[in-house]
C-alpha cells in the first residue's frame, strides 16, 4: 500500500491532487482548514487543522500520524501545499 499526506486538500491543488491519488489507489491523509466535499471513501481520512495554530498541530494531527504508520505502508509522500503559512517571521 502507497499513502499520501497532503496539506491544503480543502480546494485547488492539494484537493486536485488527493482526488488524483485516491483515483489511483493511493491512501490519502488529507489536512485542512475544513474538508472537501469532492473527497470521500474508504482509502480517505481528513483531519481538521489550521497550521496557523502551531501549538495545536501535534495534538490534532499526531494521532492520525500514527494511525497511518500503524497500517505499515511501502511508501508515504508528503505534499506541503498549504494554502498560507502564518505566523512568518523574519
């Protein structure tokens, strides 16, 4: 089994590409402010996480984390796609 973590899935390209790698079979972990309508089924699990609450992350997005590692994938890609990266600091 091959599995996807991807940010952003809410819309646009995180959305587009979940959508994609769910179409070929993949398991998608999908992260977001909220969830899309478009993505559903079985091989999709989507957690509700706003990355501009860096404190929250860990406890939102951990368990899901492991619970991925536990099914014991081949592989897992990681797609960042954030659709704004708060606090940014210089």
């Amino acid at each position: 089994m091959r599995a996807a973590i991807i940010t952003g899935t809410s819309r646009g390209l995180g959305e587009a590409l979940a959508a994609e790698l769910l179409a070929r079979g993949q398991v998608v972990l999908g992260i977001g402010r909220s969830d899309s309508a478009r993505l559903a089924g079985p091989s999709y699990r989507f957690v509700e996480c706003d990355f501009a609450q860096p404190e929250r992350i860990g406890a939102t997005v951990g368990p899901a984390l492991r619970e991925l590692a536990a099914t014991g994938p081949a592989a897992v890609a990681l797609v960042n796609n954030p659709a704004v990266a708060w606090p940014v600091a210089c």
